[in-house]
C-alpha cells in the first residue's frame, strides 16, 4: 500500500483533495491531505518556506510512513521537491502537479512574475491575497469550484515565498513525474525541461487548467495511482 501525501498550492488548505482522496483510497491506498503552515484551519500558525518543508517531513515522520508519494501542486512542489530529498528511502516517487519546483538558492518569486508578487506582498502586509474570480476564467473550473476557491482560500504567507529553497542534489536525481496542465501553457517552465532530461523524470499531459484536482479530480487520481505504480 502507497502513502500519497498531498500537499495543494497557494490560497488553499488539505479541502482541496476533497475530491481526489476517494478514488486515491478506492485503489487501495492510504491519503494524507496536508494544510501547510499560515492556511485554511492553520491560517493563524507563522510560516515560511522552511516552515513548509518541516511540515511535510514531520508528517511523514512521526507517523513512519514508508513507500511514499509526495504530490506538491503549483506553489507547493518547490517545498515538497525539498521534502521528497530530506525523507530519503522513504520516499516512492514524487508527483509535481502543474506546479513550481525548487531550485537551489532561488525562491517562488525568483521566477517568472515574481515582481508582481513582491508588490502585493508590501501592499498586503507580507501576504499573498488569493486570485479574483476573473482570474480562474478557462481554466476549466464551474462557476461554484471558482466561489469556493476564492471564499475558502486564505492569504498566502509571504516568508514561504521569499525564502530561497535548499537542495542537496541535483532535481533529476529524484524519482518523479511532471503533470502539465495544457489550458495553463502548453510547455514546461525551464527549470521543468531541464529536469525531465533526467531518465528519472517522466512528463504527463492533461488537458484542464491549473487546478486539476477540481476539474478533473478522478482522471487526476488515476494518473497519481499510475506513477506509484510505474515507480
């Protein structure tokens, strides 16, 4: 039995696999959906990137869990790349869903748009507020899932993404697969292409938007469930 660890992006709390944990458990497997640090029910909690990484290494730790898969979703696989590196033989794969990646001394706001982040952050007292409605439009997302993004997800702590990650080796050493989301970009980030050079890596396509695990949440299940397997 395989121990998914799901840990969504920026804004949103462990609710968000609420409907992808079912066909996860269907196929036999243990689910654990994690709200990180400064979200959701934990919105109170101070946090920064670090603060992420140990959230998700002390999950797996105090419960010993073993042959594990990792899931980060856009902001959130740059501290499960770092996590998936820290638990060792643990560790079964990791799944990046249309996400982020760390990348050694850089951080979230390193990459592309970035200075826009950094401007919302001096505006909103060190946090990241969530997207406006408009800004979920063709991203294959009802009309309801958009409401409940936008009124259940929470400022994103501002530390986590001004921090720079920390890597021990090279991204392609690990095991893992790259989900693309077509409707968010047609081509990987660079970074991305660069670690699916790797034999290691694997990249898969689906044709929804950024946030599968509303749009598509069965067909995203069954592709997690395929990659603990082919690990």
């Amino acid at each position: 039995m395989t121990h998914f660890v799901l840990v969504a992006g920026a804004w949103l709390g462990a609710w968000a696999w609420d409907e992808v944990v079912p066909g996860l458990r269907e196929a036999g497997h243990d689910v654990h959906a994690l709200t990180l640090s400064g979200l959701a029910e934990k919105r109170n909690v101070p946090a920064g990137q670090r603060t992420h990484v140990q959230d998700i290494v002390g999950h797996v730790e105090r419960r010993d869990l073993r042959d594990v898969v990792l899931v980060g979703h856009s902001y959130s696989g740059i501290p499960v790349g770092q996590a998936a590196e820290r638990i060792g033989d643990r560790l079964r794969r990791v799944v990046f869903v249309d996400s982020n990646v760390p990348l050694d001394g850089e951080a979230f706001v390193s990459g592309i748009g970035g200075d826009q982040v950094r401007r919302e952050l001096d505006a909103n007292d060190g946090t990241w507020p969530p997207l406006p409605p408009d800004d979920y439009a063709g991203q294959e997302l009802t009309d309801e899932q958009i409401q409940r993004i936008v009124t259940e997800g929470t400022p994103h702590p501002g530390a986590s993404l001004t921090e720079p990650a920390v890597l021990e080796r090279p991204l392609g050493e690990l095991p893992a697969t790259y989900v693309k989301c077509l409707l968010d970009g047609a081509e990987p980030m660079p970074v991305v292409a660069e670690a699916l050079k790797s034999e290691r890596w694997e990249l898969i396509e689906m044709d929804t938007g950024h946030w599968p695990m509303f749009s598509r949440p069965g067909q995203l299940a069954r592709i997690l469930v395929e990659s603990a397997a082919a690990a």
